[in-house]
C-alpha cells in the first residue's frame, strides 16, 4: 500500500509530479525518499516546506511515523494575495 504523497506548488515543480507512492516510514525517512526522487531542488523545496498528515504537521527531520494508507501534503510556502 504505501503512503500517498500529494506535491504542491514548488514541490510539485521540484518532483515533476503532483503525486508520488512511497513506502510507509518516518517524516524523515519518507523526506530522504522525495530528495532521492526529486534531487537537489526537492531539497532545497523541503528545506522551507510544511507536511500535513491527518491534522498534524510536520518538518522534514520528524521521526515520527507515517502507517500505510497515509497521505501526506507536501505544502510549500505560498505566495499571493
């Protein structure tokens, strides 16, 4: 199963994709994940991003666990107005 990963804005930019499937895991690991994918500019994008899961946000160097059947918004800082 995995846990769905919806990318938006720069992140959607950076990972080429507006969604992506990983193996469940940590904040952090599943982070490491979206780097390997997504490269340098995934980086830089996660550096500065929020992740929101259930209700709860989260950075990229959580530890806590994000179950299988899971989806995680990957929310970039927003510009406009």
């Amino acid at each position: 199963m995995g846990v769905q990963v919806r990318c938006f804005a720069a992140a959607r930019e950076a990972m080429g994709a507006a969604e992506v499937e990983l193996p469940a895991g940590s904040v952090a690991e599943l982070c490491a994940a979206l780097i390997t994918a997504g490269g340098p500019r995934m980086a830089e994008v996660l550096a500065v991003s929020s992740l929101a899961c259930e209700g709860r946000i989260y950075r990229c160097g959580d530890e806590s666990p994000i179950p299988d059947g899971q989806v995680l918004d990957v929310l970039p800082p927003f510009a406009g107005g």
